[in-house]
C-alpha cells in the first residue's frame, strides 16, 4: 500500500472508502463485538505525532494541526523529510509546492 502522500486526494479517497469497507465487513463477518472498527490514520495520537514531523509547534498551534486534512498533513511530513512527492500530488497544494 502507498503512502498518503503518494496518492493524490482523489486516489486516497478512495483508498480509504476500501479501508472502511474492509473494517465493517471484518467486523461483521466477527459478529459485530466490540467497539466499530475505525481505521488508524485518524487516531489523535496518530494526527498530533504527524503534526510534530510536520513542524507544527505543539500547543500553540494545534487548533491549526487539528483543522489540516490528514491527506494534506501527510504531505506536508513528506516535503518535511525529503520524500520525493509526485507532481500530480504536490499540483493539488500549490502552497506547499512552492515552499518545496
């Protein structure tokens, strides 16, 4: 599976519709105990430690991280750590893209 940051916003979109489907069909097929399934890329924990990578500076700033599409977060880690973005991703964030 790709990274976030290697599929542009539609592409991720639909990775993540498979993802849920995927969850709720486990979690059926599983007699539905438990809590509902909820796939990782949103957890909180997950959400503050990208905004981290991606140099927000935690506290002051995470009203901004918490309003910051995961796709766009995503991408903003991978400018930050010198990953290759492809065009057609970075061409959907033409901030980040001149920053880069």
């Amino acid at each position: 599976m790709q990274s976030a940051w290697e599929l542009t916003q539609a592409q991720w979109a639909t990775h993540l519709s498979a993802e849920r489907r995927r969850l709720i069909d486990e979690y059926n097929a599983g007699g539905c105990l438990g809590f509902p399934p909820t796939s990782d890329h949103n957890s909180i924990y997950n959400i503050i430690a990208l905004g981290e990578r991606a140099g927000f500076d935690l506290p002051d700033q995470a009203d901004e991280l918490l309003k910051t599409p995961y796709h766009k977060l995503s991408v903003m880690v991978a400018l930050a750590e010198g990953e290759p973005v492809p065009a057609e991703v970075l061409s959907q964030y033409p901030i980040l893209a001149e920053r880069s």
